[in-house]
C-alpha cells in the first residue's frame, strides 16, 4: 500500500479543514484511479461487438458531420 504523508489544513477553532500531499504522492494517486477507471470501462465494453475498419469510418465519419 501507497504510504501517504499528508499535512493537515485547520480552521481557527482546530478543525481539520483540508489535507496537503506532495506532487508526486497525488499524481501517483491520480494515475491509480485513471488505471482502475480504465479497467472497470474495460471490463463492461468486453462482451460488445466490435466495429470492422469500413463500420468505423462511417461511424466516425457521421460523428464529425454533427
């Protein structure tokens, strides 16, 4: 598991209001729900049909007329 050292943003009367993570941690945070969204995408398109080379270029071709 990803070790997170994180700060914490308090009001004036000692609530925790927001948390500080560097750069680095958040970007590595961020590629991890990219990945997971990805792979849950993945998993529901898997049991569609694909398009030949000739039904996606039609298919593309109208999208770009609307």
């Amino acid at each position: 598991m990803l070790k997170i050292k994180k700060e914490y943003v308090i009001t004036d009367n000692n609530k925790k209001k927001a948390v500080l993570i560097d750069l680095k941690t958040f970007e590595k945070i961020e590629e991890t729900l990219e990945s997971y969204g990805l792979g849950k995408y993945m998993e529901e398109v898997e049991e569609e049909n694909n398009l030949s080379t000739n039904e996606a270029k039609s298919y593309y071709n109208r999208l770009k007329k609307d």
